[in-house]
C-alpha cells in the first residue's frame, strides 16, 4: 500500500515537471505550463466562480447519484430475488446500459424542462443502470447452501434477506456503486455542457470557445480530483463494509 | 424417535426443453432410537442427502411421511440441526458470530448468545479462535465452527451430511474422535450420511446401507463393538475388520443388482 503510494506520487510528479516544460518549450495556448494553470487556477478559486460553480455541480452529483444508488439498489434486489420481476424488466435494463445516455437529454429536457430537475435526471440515468445490474448480480449469485443452512436453522424470509441475501451479495453491489460513481460524474459533466450551461460545465464551454486555455485545463484538473476524491469515498464505505471480501481476495 | 415411513421423492430434471422425472428415493422405511447413532451409507447419487433434507423439513416427500415422537415433520425445528459437507460458514462473520447466528434465530438475548456461543465454542476446541473468520481457518476447523454451531441450539437430533468429505484423512480421523467424545457427553440423537464404511462402522451404533437410484434401504446393520471406542484398537479389532467388509459385499450387490 505505502509503496503503491509512493510510485503514484512519483508518477504525478513526474507528469507535472514533463507538462511544465512541455509547455514552456512550446510556449503556445494550446498546451499550457502547468505554473499558469496553477495561477489561472488559484485566481478561479480566489474570486469564488471555482467555489459557487462546484457547488452548484456537486449538489447535481450527489442529489442524481443518491437516487440512483437508492433506486438502484431496491431496483436490483426485486428483480435478483423474483424471477418475475426480473423477466419484467431485464430487458429494458440490458438496452438502457448499453444505449448511449445522451440521446436521452432532449427527452429529459422535455420532460423536465431546462432546470436542475433535468440535470439530476442525466446523472441519475448514467448511474442507475450498472447499480442495478450489479446488484441483481450479485443476488442471485448467493451460495444457495448458505440460505438452506438458514432456512434449516429457523430463518423466515425477512431473516433469510436481511442476514444473508444482503450481507452475500453487498461486494457485488459495492462495486455497482463504485462504477455508478464514475458514470455519475460523468453524467453530470454532461448535463451541464449539453442542457444547460451551469457549474464547471458550463466554465468547461466558456474557456473551451474563449481559448482560455489555462483556466479550461484549471477546471478539467478540478474535475479530476473531485472524480478521484469521490472514488476514494466509495472505495472507503466498500472497505467498511465488505472488508472481509477484500481479505479472502489478497489471500 | 425418528419414524420414516414409506418416503419417496422424485425430482424433475429438465435438460434443454426435454423434462424427465428422476426418481431420488422410493418407499424408504427407517426407525432410528434416541441417542441413537445412525449411519448412512451408499452410492453417490442414492438420494442420502435428499433423505436428510427431507428429514430435516427442507424439503417435502412426495410420499410418506417423517415423523418425531410422534409428530409428523413438515418444517425445519428447534429439535434438529443440520451440519453441513461445505460447512455453508457466513464468510462475513466471524467464528463466534457465525456460531451466534443460530441462536439469534431462536431469539436469544445478546449476552446469552455469546455466553452459549463461546461455551459451545470450548466444546469443540475453538476458543482462541472466536473472532477469526472462516477463511483464515482449516477447513478441520472450520467444520469444528459447523458443528457448534449446530449443537449451540441444543437440538435432540443432529443431521450430518458428509460433514467430514470436504476434509484430509488426518483431519477426518481427529474430527470422528472428537465427535464420538462429544457425541457421549451430549446424548444426542446422530443421523450421519457418510461415504466411508470405515467412518460409518467406527461412529455407530446401526449402519443403514442403501441401494443406487432410486434410494431404498437395502440393510440395516448393527455395529456389534463396546463403547468407547479407541480409533486405534477397533480399527484392528476382527468384528470391525469383518463388518467393515460385510458392508461392502453389501453395497456391491446393491449395485450390481441395479444393472
């Protein structure tokens, strides 16, 4: 762990000092030094457009992926529990995960016109359609051993869900979540560049057509980390949870 | 104590749209006492382990009936425990809590559940490894934790289905002892399904040796050495060494009668 911790910092650093002089050598907009992003990037933070745009996004993020992650979640456990509700809806499941999402936002604006509801539609829809399979996944994948030892020891249905179901088939819905996250902030990239130009996707746009190119690659750096950040949560709540999956793998 | 009368079960095997009906068992008849050990030995797919479900209340018959002092089995009860050939451990929950789970089923409160749970814990020689999980230990250890967690909810009769084929010889043969031991401790009533006469002869008092698809009895034997038996001294003793190959005469006409 300390070691992989190490060469990631390297690898980083290593990035960065090629960016820099890249940059200076070209000395062309194209291609930034990474000094100039810095600054570009520290004035964007310094008068509060970086903040008050990351906020807005992230309020999208979190309101879109949360429904996603609860809808998902109770979406895939009734169709990886009942085999009706699975024919029922397996296949609109299968087509939504492969179309591509974004042939969806004129429908969504649509629907739910040009304000944040249609925003949080976007993420929500990027996100939802892996949870759910994850989820259904890894419910039926339960060693039915363990629910005839259950059953065999006393367990009603709600005990059976709740004390094996669930706990068996949690590191299949975690990684739904984890890849769900990925999507998500995909999704809400999207949104605000293609419905309505809002939060870092809108600065995205502004600096992209202005040939701003130093606080362009500032917000893309921005969106970056949160990206990475959000990860490190997920993957922390899927240690919390599922750590006893992650010993049998390493072992 | 244990009443099984007349039980047939057939199962339906579908293989590509083509449905058949594979009989598992037919008119299966058995009485077992109590604090009786029972062994039961046969071919692989002779319907044992459908038998112990269906002992058990997993499953139902197609016919016949199960009946406990009298009492004709539908459902799973507080007065069986099943252990199981893969253990079937919950691979989140530590040892203890693993033992715990059934008693939580029964509605125990907390502490007496861990008191119970560690003292059956003790029983089986596991203490130091309470808060382990299941894929940190043997799997001789593991079907140590299987089998307090049976004896936990203190049932009168105890099903083992093959609990000792997913282990080495070594370990199989330290786990028989230790279950004799505990079996005359604890008085239980013990239907065993084994593979291995020698296993069967050494644990019981009766082994019942069935015929192949679709499962019946085809004999039932008693094990005619003194208790408590020593691994070593009955293994040489002649009635073991003659019973042992009786079985087998046995189990071979029961199989090629079948063909």
């Amino acid at each position: 762990m300390n070691s992989r911790f190490g060469t990631n910092v390297i690898s980083i650093l290593s990035l960065a000092v090629l960016w820099e002089v890249t940059g200076r050598i070209m000395d062309s907009t194209l291609i930034p030094p990474l000094s100039r992003i810095g600054a570009a990037w520290w004035k964007l933070l310094a008068s509060g457009k970086l903040a008050a745009n990351l906020t807005l996004s992230l309020t999208t993020l979190a309101a879109g992926f949360f429904l996603a992650v609860a809808i998902g979640i109770i979406i895939g456990l009734l169709m990886g529990r009942f085999r009706a509700v699975e024919h029922f809806l397996d296949l609109y499941v299968n087509v939504l995960m492969s179309a591509p999402t974004t042939a969806f936002v004129p429908v969504l604006i649509m629907w739910f016109g040009l304000g944040v509801e249609s925003r949080i539609a976007v993420v929500f829809l990027f996100a939802v359609f892996v949870i759910i399979i994850n989820t259904m996944t890894g419910v039926k994948q339960v060693d039915s051993v363990l629910v005839e030892m259950a059953r065999s020891f006393g367990a009603k249905e709600k005990e059976i869900f709740f004390k094996i179901i669930l706990p068996a088939a949690m590191p299949a819905i975690m990684a739904g979540v984890r890849l769900g996250m990925g999507r998500a902030v995909k999704g809400m990239v999207t949104a605000e560049m293609l419905l309505t130009l809002t939060g870092i996707g809108a600065m995205i746009m502004q600096y992209g057509s202005s040939f701003a190119t130093d606080s362009l690659f500032a917000v893309i750096l921005t969106i970056l980390i949160i990206a990475m950040i959000t990860m490190q949560a997920v993957q922390w709540l899927d240690r919390r949870l599922t750590g006893w999956k992650a010993e049998i793998a390493i072992e | 104590m244990v009443e099984i009368r007349g039980v047939s079960k057939s199962f339906q095997k579908t293989v590509k749209d083509n449905t058949t009906e594979v009989k598992a068992l037919t008119d299966v008849n058995l009485s077992v006492r109590a604090n009786e050990f029972v062994s039961i030995i046969g071919p692989s797919g002779c319907g044992k382990t459908t038998l112990l479900k269906i002992i058990d209340g997993l499953i139902p018959c197609d016919s016949g009936q199960i009946s406990i002092n009298g009492k004709q089995v539908t459902t799973p009860g507080p007065d069986r425990a099943v252990v199981f050939q893969t253990f079937a451990l919950l691979p989140w929950r530590t040892v203890l809590a693993n033992v715990e789970f059934s008693l939580e089923l029964r509605q125990l409160p907390k502490e007496e559940r861990a008191r119970t749970a560690r003292d059956y814990l003790k029983r089986v020689g596991l203490t130091d490894f309470e808060n382990h999980y299941p894929h940190e230990l043997s799997g001789g250890m593991q079907q140590r934790a299987g089998l307090a967690r049976a004896l936990a909810v203190n049932p009168m009769i105890l099903l083992m289905d093959e609990p000792f084929g997913a282990v080495d010889a070594q370990t199989r043969q330290l786990l028989q002892e230790e279950l004799l031991e505990l079996w005359q401790r604890e008085r239980k009533t013990v239907i065993f399904i084994t593979h291995s006469m020698d296993e069967a002869v050494y644990l019981s008092d009766r082994v019942v040796v069935m015929t192949p698809r679709p499962g019946q009895v085809a004999e039932v034997l008693d094990v005619p050495l003194a208790r408590p038996r020593i691994a070593d001294e009955v293994r040489r003793d002649p009635k073991f060494v003659e019973l042992t190959n009786y079985i087998w005469g046995s189990l071979k006409k029961a199989m090629e009668n079948h063909h």
